[in-house]
C-alpha cells in the first residue's frame, strides 16, 4: 500500500511539474480514461481477467483517440460521449466472451 501512495506522489509532482503550476482539482475527471483504458484493455469488470500489456494496449489507444478528437476540434462532451461508448462495447464483448465460454455470472 505504501508503493501505491509514492507512485502516486511521484505522478502528482510530474503533472505538476509538466504544467508548472498546482491546482486542488487537477486531473478531474480522470477516472474515466483510466476505466476506459483498463476495459478497453481486456480486463474484466467481474475481475480476475486482465493483463498489464493489454492495459497499455487501451491507454495507447484511447490517448491516440482522444488526441486525435481534440486536434479535429471536437467538443469535450462528444468525448465523453465516445469514452463512454468504447467503455460500453468493451464490456458487452467482454460479457459475450464470458457467455461464450461459459463462465457467466
């Protein structure tokens, strides 16, 4: 528990640092990319499946989508509408793969 609380102080004073300033409500909002990017990565919302290299498999994508949407000017709330979407399909094909399997709930 204590690694998880000095990664985390090393990754608030690198965005810190990044933007040079500090703020109370940085990364707000944050917790759906890192949802987002889990699922997308092939981690089950039951739990117990999921692998690290298909998580950076969902944080490359996503971060590509979501810097390609802000490039071509589009609107945070269609964003959120596409997080949202990805977070949806990954979790219905997770839920079909487990049907599939047979391993439902």
């Amino acid at each position: 528990m204590i690694a998880v609380q000095v990664l985390a102080a090393v990754g608030g004073i690198m965005c810190s640092s990044q933007v040079m300033s500090a703020a109370h409500n940085f990364g707000k909002g944050w917790e759906m990319d890192v949802i987002a990017s889990v699922i997308i990565g092939g981690a089950s919302m039951n739990g117990g499946i999921g692998k690290v290299r298909g998580t950076f498999v969902g944080i490359i994508f996503l971060g590509v989508l979501l810097n390609g949407m802000t490039l071509m000017n589009i609107s945070d709330y269609v964003q959120y509408i596409v997080r949202g979407g990805l977070i949806l399909a990954a979790v219905l094909a997770n839920t079909i793969q487990l049907k599939k399997q047979g391993k439902e709930n």
